[in-house]
C-alpha cells in the first residue's frame, strides 16, 4: 500500500484499517510503503505493520522523482507476486510513472472528490479499469468524468472490533447537548463559520470541544480569534491533538462536522455513530451513505439548531454499521478491482 504520507488524516488511518483487515483474512501480506519519517510510517510500525522507506516527493523535483521511480521499482521488486495499491492521487501517479502495473496487479483508492475536477488527474485515472472510490458523492463525480473506467463505490470502514461494542441505539440527554469537533485546524474543516453559528444559537448547547492538530497555525489563530470576540471563551474548549477519540466522543453528545470543503467519509463519523453519538453535518458533507442513521444536516444556524434537538432515528447501529460500514465491502470490491484489469 503506497501513500505520500504529506498529513495523517482519514485516508492514511483508512490504508492501516484495510492492512490490519487485509492480513486478518490471510490472502495477502500487506506492507505499507511510505517516508521512513513520515507520522503515518511511524504509526504504521507502531501497530506493527511492516514499513517500506518510499518517500514520495512533488513531481516537480525532477532528480528527486528519478530517484523515487527506481527505489519504487525495487520496493515492489521484492515483493514477488505483489498486488500494488496506490492510496492517493501522487501515489498513483508513480506507480503509472514506474510502469508498475506492466507486471504487478495495480489498483488505486480515491478518497476524495475534488480530483474528478482536475484534467491532469483525470488524465491519469483514465489509465485504471476500475478505481475505488470512497463514498457515493465522489464515486458519482468520478463516474460522471470518467468514462470507460468502472468506479467501484466502497465505504470508509471501521475494525470488527470497534463494530462489535457499537450500541444499539443512540441517544441525545434532555438538556442542551454537550458538542465535540474532531479534524485538523484547516480553512476546509470550517470550525470558525460553526463557531458564529454556534454563537447565534448559544441556548441550543452547553459546550464544544475541538480537537485536532494545528495544522495551519494561523487558522488556529483565527478559530481562537472567533471563540474570544463571540464570547465564548467559557464554553468552547480547543484541546489539539487526541489520540484516544473514543474517549473524547464519550465526554459528549453530538458530533459536528462543519466542513466546507468537500468530504468524503469522515471516520470520526462512523467513530461517532460506533459510540451511539448521533452526528450533524454541513450539508455538503451528507451523503446518501448515511440515509437511515443519526446523520443530520444542515445549512444554517435555524437548521443546526434544529437538529441539536432532533430525536436520533430509531435504528440498530450495530446491524447497519456492520453490514454498510464494515471491512467485508471493501474487500470485496478490491477483489474486483483486479479481476477488472
């Protein structure tokens, strides 16, 4: 499995899931190919994966690319046999440039959709028989800017384990619900438009915590700037990096996603859900996928107001999780892949 490894976020966390997965059914031995230095490489040995030293640097560094080509090459070379996923776009990109796929089985992940937009990177995908595509919003873009590529939607996944304790239902306290953000301090993540709307509607909850690295140190700055100027320097707390989310999540009530960017599938929203936190989401960020579960949208303060207070559909978490949200539909559609080459 090959990343560029720029940030640990959702895609990265997803390829240590589907490694975990992948080795517990006992088809292949995965390795995870990745910068030595990189925090997904370090996190990757830390939960015991084997790691492969690939730094994978902008194309644009002409000398560092030829030199990225032939270690590429003789990383997959030593793994006879191999099945190669590229879980990324820059990913992608070297394995068609390293003509991997000559003799290895290739397939590639998207985890996003901002790429069905983007002519060089559709040029490149053009080149797969089939992609995995994480979530119905993009696979419906790729699918519309690709065709004669067979898109094969997949869902984000969480670990048996994880589904196993998932509760049966979900609940909201009577009071005004005690509020969690969870992702990097990023101008897409849109935590400071939730905390002016969250300040419009101050009756509608007791408390908000947002977690996530600082990214992007001067939208830190301005997440900060609009808790102090709001007045809400009592209620909102910023706690930087978590590593234990499913602790933060059993501090709340609701997850918020406020995204303004376009999202895929967040797995703290499963994490969430997984918890029995019923989960609202700017509606850019809604997807069909989580049609029948606590999933709320909404596009306006009136409307997260509302949903604050909505009472979560009755629905047995565990059973849809499981079948919609576990690692089986994943495999499965890799299978395909493959076999569509």
């Amino acid at each position: 499995m090959i990343d560029d490894a720029r940030v640990l976020g959702g895609g990265q966390l997803f390829a240590l899931r589907l490694s975990a997965a992948v080795r517990a059914r006992g088809a292949y031995a995965p390795v995870i190919a990745a910068a030595a230095g990189s925090r997904f490489a370090e996190l990757a040995r830390a939960e015991g994966h084997p790691v492969a030293d690939l730094p994978l640097p902008a194309p644009a560094r002409p000398v560092a690319a030829l030199r990225t080509l032939a270690r590429l090459r003789a990383v997959v070379a030593a793994y006879p046999g191999a099945v190669v996923l590229a879980n990324s776009l820059r990913a992608a990109l070297y394995v068609e440039l390293a003509r991997v796929a000559r003799h290895h089985p290739a397939v590639t992940v998207m985890h996003e959709q901002d790429s069905a937009r983007r002519p060089a990177a559709l040029r490149l995908l053009r080149r797969n028989r089939a992609l995995l595509v994480v979530g119905s919003t993009a696979a419906t873009a790729y699918a519309g800017a690709l065709d004669g590529v067979s898109i094969l939607k997949i869902n984000n996944f969480l670990d048996e384990a994880v589904l196993a304790l998932t509760p049966s239902r979900a609940v909201v306290p009577a009071r005004p619900p005690r509020l969690a953000v969870v992702g990097r301090l990023i101008p897409s993540k849109g935590v400071v438009e939730l905390v002016t709307e969250l300040a419009a509607i101050r009756q509608a909850w007791s408390g908000l915590v947002i977690a996530g690295d600082s990214q992007d140190a001067a939208y830190a700055d301005s997440v900060r700037e609009a808790v102090r100027s709001r007045g809400l320097g009592d209620a909102v707390e910023l706690r930087g990096h978590v590593d234990d989310v499913g602790r933060l999540l059993e501090e709340v009530d609701v997850l918020v996603v406020p995204s303004v960017g376009n999202e895929g599938q967040p797995t703290v929203v499963l994490e969430a859900l997984a918890h029995g936190r019923p989960v609202v989401v700017r509606n850019n960020c809604w997807s069909p996928d989580y049609a029948g579960l606590p999933v709320t949208p909404y596009a306006s303060p009136g409307d997260l107001e509302q949903a604050l207070s909505t009472r979560p559909l009755d629905v047995d978490l565990r059973h849809v999780l499981t079948l919609r949200f576990g690692a089986g539909q994943v495999l499965e559609a890799l299978e395909a892949a493959l076999a569509a080459r």
